[in-house]
C-alpha cells in the first residue's frame, strides 16, 4: 500500500464524486431515495458478507471479528440500521462518526494490500460507502443533525468508548485500542503513550466534531430566531 499513492487517491476520489452525485440525485427525484438508501445498505452488508466468508474459507473468522466495536464497525451497522430505518438522532451520530473516524481511517488506513487485492477493494468500499451513507442521510435526505450535536455526539463516542473499554477488561481485547496502541505506525503515535493518548484521542474527536457542524449552523441560527 502507497499513501496517496495512486489507488489509494482513485479510491479517495471516487468516494468524493459518489458522495455528492447521490445527494444531488435524492434532492433533485425525492422518490429514489428508497432506492438509493436500499442500495448504499445492500453494497455495506454485500462487502461484509464477502469478506466474513473470506475469513469462514481461510480459517480466521473468529467471535472477536465478528463484534463491531470498533468505531468504524460500529458506525457500519448503524449506517445500514439508518438507511433501513432513516432516524434523525441515529443519522446525527453516523455522520460525525463517519466524518471523524470513518474518514481518518480512509486517510490513513493500516492496509499492507493494494489494489486490486480484495483486501484494498472491501476496506474503501466499505469506509467509503459509510461516508457516503453518512453524507446521503443529512444533506440529500434533510435527516439534519439538531442544535447541540456535536457535543452529543462527543458524548455518545465517549459512552462508546467506556462500554469497549469494559469489553476489552472482561475479555482481554484490545478493540479501540484502548489497552495499548496498534503495533504499526498510525496517527495515536503522536498522542503520548497509554493512557495519555486516549485523551488526546477524546480531544481530537471533539475538534474534528465542530467542523463538521459548520453546514448546519446557519440552519440552527435561523431555528433559533424563529422560535
């Protein structure tokens, strides 16, 4: 894998173009949203499909895969939860977890396989289609994130990220990382060591959570004037 390397830029790309190709298309024919949510649902339960057989035929599926309490994990199934069964507060947290997480991990992915393997193909399908999701849901199907949210959704990471924890204590796992940091190089590196990094983390979360409410606030003033 090259950072920013060829595939990894097309993958980065063609998330950029789908993402608002589909919020214009919902916006402008309001009937293909079903489809549209149906689709972007199918696609993420299609690649986790393929890749839990992957891993069932080569012997290394096991019951930690199969929990999704990583944050990317968790913020797939509620994405597919959501399309399914659109919710504003359910669509306010897949869009900062994908905003935040979601795209940090498609910027910095700990990935050794490159196109085409189908390591490369799943792991941005899978992110990218979140992200799409996450985009889809708040600016083309108007599920908007209410006044407030990014503090909400900041707490809702952090009651996340306290239930994992009590996960990793009970069974010895590391997910989240927050025993201790991954063995290769990722961005928790320059976050301080264990536990400090976690904090730092928290703040990041925070910082990355502001901006992403910048599209809504005018909408958020104009709500506060009305009432």
């Amino acid at each position: 894998f090259v950072p920013f390397g060829p595939a990894h830029g097309g993958a980065l790309a063609l998330v950029a173009l789908l993402a608002p190709a589909l919020v214009a298309l919902v916006r402008a024919r309001p009937r293909l949203g079903p489809a549209v949510r149906w689709a972007l649902a199918s696609g993420i339960v299609v690649l986790v499909a393929f890749e839990l057989s992957v891993a069932a035929r080569e012997g290394w599926l096991t019951w930690r895969t199969l929990l999704p309490l990583e944050l990317c994990d968790a913020a797939m199934v509620l994405a597919v939860i959501t399309l399914l069964a659109p919710r504003r507060a359910a669509a306010e947290i897949v869009y900062f977890w994908a905003g935040s997480g979601t795209l940090l991990a498609m910027l910095t992915p700990e990935l050794p396989w490159n196109f085409p393997r189908w390591e490369f193909v799943v792991f941005f399908g899978l992110h990218g289609l979140v992200l799409v999701a996450a985009l889809v849901l708040v600016f083309g199907l108007g599920l908007r994130p209410r006044p407030g949210a990014p503090w909400r959704a900041f707490g809702i990471t952090a009651g996340w990220a306290a239930l994992v924890g009590l996960v990793n204590l009970a069974l010895g796992t590391n997910f989240m990382y927050l025993r201790h940091k991954p063995l290769v190089a990722t961005p928790l590196d320059a976050m301080g060591p264990w536990p400090v990094y976690i904090g730092t983390g928290a703040v990041v979360a925070l910082v990355l959570f502001h901006p992403l409410a910048l599209p809504l606030r005018r909408e958020w003033r104009a709500a506060r004037c009305e009432a």
